[in-house]
C-alpha cells in the first residue's frame, strides 16, 4: 500500500504543545430581551400574558421584535395608548407601574371595594371609550339629553313597542352622540365596575363592564349613566365610575342617577310591584307579565323593580331568568357598536382593539 507523506516538516510526538501561545476564549455575549421584564411586571399587576396576546398586542407582534429598541418601544406604545400605563413607566424597570390619567376620576364605591381593585380595569375602559370615540366622529356630541318620561314617550310613539327595550336604549344613546360599548375581556381577574360614563372631549361615552346578560341589567344600567350624563355629573377631562348599581344609594348624584333611569324605563318614579303573599317564581314571572300589559314596562324590568324594592334577590332573578330565556344582551350592544361605528375612521390596530376587547368580531 503506498504511504501517504507530508511535504512540510514534521513535526516530532515529543514537541509540547504548550509551548506555543493559546489565544484567550471570547465569551459570547447574553442579548436579554426586554419583553420577558415587562411581562413579569404586568402579571404582578393583573395583566397576564394571554390577555396581552390575545387583546392588547396586534396579532402580528412576536417578542423577537423587542429585541431592536424600536420594535420594543412599540409595543410599550400599544400598552400605554390602550391600558393607560405611562410610557416612562413602562421603559423603566426601576419604576413601579403608573398610570397616566389618572386625576378627573370620580369612584362611586360599593361597601369594602378601593380605589386599587377597580383602577386597572378603569384605565383599560377609558382607553377603549377614546379609540371608540375616535371612531365616531361623523356625529356630533349631545348637548342635553331630553327629560326622561318625555324621552320615553318619545321612544314609545316611535317605535310602536309596549315597553322600552334594551335596543331602543341602545339607539337612542348612539343617536344622541353618545357611543355605549360593552367590554368582554378584561385584564385581571380582580374587581370591575359595572359601568362608568367618561368624557373623551365633550363626548360622553358609556362603558358597560357587567357580565349580566339580561337586557333589563343593562337597560338599567345604561339609563343610570344617561342620568349621569343629563345631570351633567361628569365634565370635560373626567370619568364617574359606578362600581356597583345600589338603589338604596343617598349620595345626590346617585339618587338623581336612579330617578332618572326608573323614569326612563317606567314612566313613574313611585313604580314597583308590592305583594306579601308568598310566591314561586313562575307566579312572579306571570305577575310580571300582567304588570308589564298595564304599565307598558319590560316584564324583566318589573322582575328587577321588585327584587331592589322587596330584597328578594334570589326569587326575583329566578322569574327574570324565566322572563328572559337564553338572553345575551352583549349581542345587543354589539351589534349597535358596530352599526354606528365607521372602521375608515381608525387604524387597523386600533380597530382590531376595540373588536378584541369587546368581542365584536365573534
């Protein structure tokens, strides 16, 4: 077999390799990506890693974009415009979370509830209420809502209905200027209004945060924030939240509130059904029924009238569940969003927001 030689110098077995000079390893240098911080601090604070996926962040975005300086300034652009954190807030670590409106924020408070469990959930409905009002330019703020009982007279004549309805509600509020939006998801598992009325400008704008899905809980609870909004409550630059509906409340502004509502949706601010007997709930749901014939008011309405005024929650919401079978008032109020609202008037982003955050595009 013929061998195989070198034609350079061989070197010999016994030559120490240490004698020649080893250069020095280079360490590879760790590249940290910012987004990882950021999420750690917005989980402390409530908002977890899915619904900044699936809610705040467009649905493009990967965190490999943070890496560049630029990519990760615009996703901290995402969460300051629609959750209200600070921008400085949000690019420093050191700093503790912040919000950036955070005066001109009037909190009506259930008992035991702080400023601190509704705070996130508030800043995350104003910045939905601003790109919503963004989108409704085409028609101009209200001036002053119209007295109730001839707001209701008004509504009854034109559409030729027994009662008003959650709909009729719904289009007289977008009619007047005042868009009413109902959020679905939500950044934290903690405490959330049931609903507050901002003022983005001089526009009013309603946002509903209650899960209830009876047309009658919302149709109440839209004519109290209307009641704000004709009070004039809330001015230019502020934000009234209602962290619970409370009939019983003695604070002015919420008996005025209250008056206003029962009036729109009864006719009569002495309105209720009073009875001793003792009933099941079908006999209070065909005792709603006969009310609501002679009174021209919505049978679940007269359900919840009675339970405010008798404090017989649990039978009166059994009667109202039988009233308003496989109700979803958040079909409602979403389908008026979206008759009302003109995408041409938003980014693409900020569209896909406002369809995230209150599932209209389901």
């Amino acid at each position: 077999m013929p061998s195989l030689t070198c034609q350079s110098t061989t070197i010999p077995f016994t030559a120490k390799i240490t004698d020649q000079p080893v250069p020095p390893a280079t360490a590879k240098k760790t590249v940290t990506n910012p987004m990882k911080e950021l999420r750690s601090r917005l989980s402390k604070a409530g908002v977890k890693r899915k619904f900044l996926n699936e809610v705040v962040l467009p649905e493009w975005w990967e965190d490999s974009i943070a890496l560049s300086s630029g990519g990760f300034r615009e996703a901290t652009a995402y969460i300051c415009s629609f959750l209200g954190y600070s921008l400085k807030s949000l690019l420093t670590p050191s700093q503790e979370l912040a919000f950036t409106h955070q005066s001109g924020v009037k909190y009506k408070k259930g008992k035991g509830a702080t400023l601190a469990d509704v705070a996130l959930a508030t800043q995350y409905a104003q910045g939905v209420a601003r790109s919503v009002a963004a989108a409704y330019m085409d028609k101009a703020p209200v001036g002053k809502l119209p007295d109730p009982k001839a707001w209701r007279a008004a509504l009854l004549k034109k559409s030729g209905s027994n009662w008003i309805t959650l709909d009729q509600i719904l289009e007289a509020a977008w009619t007047q200027g005042i868009p009413v939006i109902h959020l679905k998801n939500f950044p934290t598992t903690g405490k959330k209004p049931d609903a507050l009325v901002t003022m983005v400008g001089d526009r009013p704008v309603i946002v509903v945060l209650s899960a209830r899905k009876s047309p009658s809980w919302l149709a109440f609870i839209i004519a109290h924030e209307l009641g704000h909004i004709h009070h004039k409550h809330v001015k230019p630059g502020e934000t009234l939240v209602d962290e619970k509906m409370d009939t019983e409340a003695e604070e002015k502004e919420e008996v005025e509130a209250n008056d206003f509502a029962v009036n729109l949706l009864t006719g009569s601010g002495t309105f209720g059904l009073n009875t001793s007997r003792a009933m099941s709930p079908p006999y209070l749901s065909a005792l709603c029924k006969e009310f609501s014939s002679n009174y021209r008011v919505a049978p679940g309405v007269v359900a919840l009238n009675y339970a405010f005024t008798s404090g017989q929650w649990p039978l009166a919401m059994a009667a109202l569940a039988m009233l308003e079978p496989r109700a979803d008032a958040g079909k409602e109020t979403k389908h008026a969003m979206k008759a009302h609202l003109n995408p041409d008037n938003l980014s693409e982003e900020s569209w896909e927001w406002i369809n995230r955050a209150t599932s209209a595009g389901k």
